[in-house]
C-alpha cells in the first residue's frame, strides 16, 4: 500500500473508533435510559453472519480478502441505500422526512456498525468473513430490513392484537404482587389488563407513587413526615376505646380515673367565674381514650384534635364542653370528655343514648384530623428504579456501581391534584395508576403515556415482550378522539360506522335490529363488512385502486405514431 493509502484508511479506522464511542455513549444516555439488558431487533446480524461463514466455507484460520477501506465503504453505502424507512423521493423533497428517517434508523445503524466493524469481520476469527460472504451478508441485511418494515395496507389492526391477546393468554386470572414494599400489593395479570383496557372507574388497587423534590429525596424522616400529612385520618384510627356514661355532676366523675382531672377542670371554672355553665352542661358524657402511640406516630397533637373537635361540632355558643389531658402529660392513654347539649331531648330518656351513639360514630368516622380524604394510607421504601438519574454507572466500563438512596412513598387511592400541590412533592415525577384521574388532571398526551406504561408494567410482571409499536397502536385507538374510549360495547362500540362493523364485536341481534328499524345504509367501506359480504376488502392489494392517466396516455400514443 501506498503512504497516502496508509493515512486514509488510518483516519477512516479513527472515525469508525470516534463513531463506535459516539453510538455507545448515546445509547446510554439517550436510547436506552433503563437497567434492561437487551433490545429486540428486527434482523438477528450475528446468525446471518454464522450463517454466511457456513454458506461460504469461512474458516477459523481462512485468510480474509477484506480491507477496511471496504468494509466501512459498503456499510456506508448499505446505510445510504437500503436502510430507508421512506421512498427516496420523499427523503429528496424534505428535511422533515430526512430528519425522521434518521431517527427511525438510529438504532439499527448502532447495531450494525457494532457487528460490522473492521476489527470484527478482519482479525475476530469467531466472525471474519471474505468479500464474497461480506457482499452476500449486506444483500440479506438489506432485504430482511425492508421486509421488516410495514407496507401500505398491511392489517397492523389484527397484528397488533394477536401480538397482545396471544402472550395476554399466559397470564394468571388473579395476582397480587408486592410494589417495592411488604405491605404494599398491586393488582396484575388478566384483572388489572381489563381494568386499562375497559378504562375502569373503581380500581381494586388504585395507587400513587410519590417522588419528593431533590432536596428532601434521600431524607426518610422527610418522607414520614409527607406521607404522615398526606393520609386522611380519622379519630377512630388513634382511639383505644370510647365509650357513653351518664356522668351528672359535672364538678366530680363516676369514673375514678378521671376524678382529678374533672375536679381541676371543675376549679378552674369556679375561678373564672364560670359556675352557672357548669350547671347547665348535659348529664350525658363521651368519653375517648386515645392511644399516646398512635397518636404521635399520626404527627398530632391533644391540641390540634380538641381545635379539629371545636370545628366540628361548633362551639359558638358555648353548648360544648371538653377535658382532656395535657399535651405536655406522658401517658399511654389521653382522655376526652365530651358534653353537648341539646342530644338529650325534652324529657324522653329512651331516644337520648341512640342519639349520643349517632354523635359518637359521626365523631369517630367523619371528622377528618388530617390528610386527603382518598389517600386511606401511606408506606414509603428505598426507592428500586429503573431510571438512569438514579442509578450510578461508570462512564469507562458501563456497569451500574450503585443506585441513588432515594425514598419514595406508595400510596393507597389516589388524589392526583390535592399530593401535587403539596409543597415538598415533585409534581413532574408523581405516578398515578388511575388512567381516568390522568385525563382529568393532565390531559389525554399524559393519559395516552400513562396507558403504554400500564401496559408495559402489567406484560413485564410475566416477562412478556410486545413490540412498541402494537402498544401504541392500541393506545392511539383509545385516545384519539381527545378521550378515553374502552375496548368494549360502550366504547369502542359506540364509534360512527355501518352496522354491520358494530354486530360484529357484540349486541350482533340488538344492533341490526335497531338499524333495521331506522332504515340505516352501510357503505361497506371497511374490512370486516366486506368481509361478511364476502367481497374484497380494502386491505393488503385491496387498499388500492390503479387510475389511468388519460393526458399521459394520450402523449404516448402521439409519441408512438411520430415514432413510427
């Protein structure tokens, strides 16, 4: 070789080293930002290339013909010429479809440039291939990518659901799985893919995942104190009992216990003057006991449930009384004593207790402490993800050396709005797996990528792989009409066309009855009509219909008879 030739393919060989670096960080960084460890391709490169070193006697000692120059020449002549998603007129007449082949094919030139590198199919002797076997591989490349791709009329309707629904049949009818915590189980299998594709309203297990905002992530005490102010409590949930006494001297108790409290309650009324309210207070008491324990794991306070207690049952004129501990008292059990007037009635005894267990329950299960009211319960763990922000990778090997400690907070019910607008959440990280609260709050782009991911989670629970492209199929049949529509009767059912598409899903008698009596015309311009009808439908060759152009026609003749 000549030293001009040396230095050209010395510099082709750097570019291709430059080029390999530049695939590999983008694929990290920018194509797969999770921890899987493969991706399905359309063209399996390493068989072909067994396959070409069985086909043309390629041994593990054959000297090969091959020289750099021409290795990198025809795989960048393959990229150019064969692997197009579009016809090379579109590509020539905008940018927009040169700019969208690229990214279409981005991945596929990755894979191909890591297998077909110089170093490979020259000095590897487990993949080193001749000219002639080099030549026959990019011939194969190139006509399976272009099978793979999806032709104008092909069925990507039906393909797309026996993608789904076949591997869908692998699933269990009823499981539970455990979401990164012990006491925390997420609907899977076929009952959660029915509640996504019927767009359920009532979920057996509807969720939030909570992220934080950087600051407080990896900060558990935080995370408690979120998930504490974020669940609705009840004061049944901290009580230890409660229980009706009729207590009719409101200066000492039948209840031994409570004798000094009642007593140095009773005191300081006399000092300021407030005996003649004493006198009138009720004869009929409710008496809480509640669990010191709970009530702090809660974050609460004595304070705060008597203030939560005055607001509840009004407290305007005074017809309320209550005693309770101290704050500042460490006991395993405060007290509460109530007395409202007005319960015990006009001289009927017998209704009185029915009504005072009427307040009790009202007082019990419906004043609100704290929390929203959706979110029944609460429970954080180390955060397990698959995100690349939080995972540690070594830039020179590629291997994951750590995860972030992040800590996040799972939820049962959801409440999209009230936990976004909590001042210490991240608002563009939260997860709800409510699809229909989405739409609501976020709109249908963010329920349409709520639904793929759904999807995603439910399939990958049994590692089953469907394509990308069937899943968003589908989800694009959900969502385009700016809506949520269900893959049933009362959805998918309900859109406008002939009858005889609609009878074939479900209500078959109903439907052509109802079109019958109201003198309905079907246009047959679909497949599955046509195909009851037993005529061609519009698929595959049958989508086409081949136009003469009689002015072309014409100038051809003309140049036919000049011709002769």
């Amino acid at each position: 070789m000549e030293q001009s030739e040396v230095e050209e393919t010395a510099k082709m060989l750097e570019q291709e080293y430059e080029q390999l670096l530049q695939d590999r960080e983008d694929l990290r960084t920018k194509i797969i930002q999770s921890t899987q460890n493969s991706v399905n391709m359309p063209i399996n490169v390493q068989r072909l290339i067994w396959n070409a070193r069985q086909q043309f006697q390629v041994k593990i000692h054959s000297k090969t013909d091959l020289t750099p120059k021409y290795i990198i020449d025809r795989v960048k002549d393959l990229f150019e010429t064969k692997l197009n998603v579009y016809p090379e007129n579109r590509l020539r007449s905008s940018s927009l479809f040169t700019q969208a082949n690229l990214d279409a094919t981005k991945l596929m030139k990755i894979y191909l440039r890591h297998l077909l590198a110089t170093k490979h199919l020259i000095q590897n002797r487990e993949t080193r291939l001749t000219k002639e076997s080099f030549e026959w591989l990019l011939g194969e490349i190139g006509n399976r990518f272009e099978s793979s791709l999806v032709h104008p009329g092909e069925m990507v309707g039906c393909i797309g659901a026996q993608s789904i629904g076949e591997p869908a049949t692998q699933m269990t009818l009823n499981t539970f799985h455990s979401a990164g915590v012990g006491t925390k189980n997420v609907t899977l299998g076929v009952p959660r893919l029915k509640e996504i594709i019927n767009v359920a309203t009532t979920l057996k297990t509807p969720s939030l995942r909570i992220f934080l905002k950087d600051e407080f992530l990896e900060s558990k005490t935080e995370v408690m104190n979120v998930g504490n102010e974020i669940e609705y409590t009840t004061l049944s949930q901290i009580i230890a009992n409660s229980a009706i006494y009729y207590d009719p001297d409101p200066t000492t108790t039948i209840i031994e216990a409570d004798r000094m409290l009642v007593e140095n309650d009773a005191e300081e009324q006399r000092e300021l003057g407030n005996e003649a309210k004493l006198e009138m207070l009720s004869p009929w008491l409710i008496r809480f006991e509640i669990d010191a324990n709970k009530m702090r794991g809660k974050g609460l306070s004595l304070e705060k449930i008597e203030n939560k207690l005055l607001d509840k049952l009004g407290d305007e004129d005074g017809s309320i009384n209550i005693i309770r501990n101290l704050d500042a008292e460490l006991r395993e059990k405060m007290v509460f004593r109530i007395r409202i007037q007005g319960l015990e009635g006009e001289g009927d005894m017998a209704t009185t207790p029915m009504r005072l267990r009427e307040a009790e329950s009202a007082i019990l299960n419906e004043l609100p402490l704290k929390g929203i009211k959706q979110i029944t319960k609460y429970s954080w763990a180390q955060l397990i993800t698959s995100q690349e922000d939080d995972i540690i990778v070594d830039k020179q090997t590629g291997k994951i050396t750590g995860r972030s400690k992040h800590y996040i907070i799972e939820t049962d019910g959801v409440e999209l709005k009230g936990v976004m607008c909590h001042q210490k959440v991240n608002h563009k990280t939260i997860i709800s797996n409510s699809v229909r609260e989405i739409l609501t709050v976020l709109g249908v782009e963010a329920a349409r990528n709520s639904l793929l991911r759904e999807l995603r989670f439910v399939l990958g629970a049994y590692n089953i792989y469907v394509n990308y492209r069937h899943l968003s199929t589908l989800c694009d049949i959900m969502t385009n009409k700016g809506t949520l529509t269900a893959i049933t009767r009362h959805g998918i059912n309900r859109i406008d066309s002939g009858a005889l598409r609609k009878c074939s899903f479900e209500e078959t008698v109903e439907i052509l009855l109802e079109s019958s009596m109201h003198g309905e015309v079907d246009p047959l311009s679909g497949v599955t009509e046509n195909i009851i009808m037993g005529q061609l439908a519009p698929y595959g060759t049958g989508s086409f219909d081949i136009m003469i152009d009689a002015k072309a026609l014409n100038a051809n003749q003309q140049e036919m008879l000049r011709n002769q």
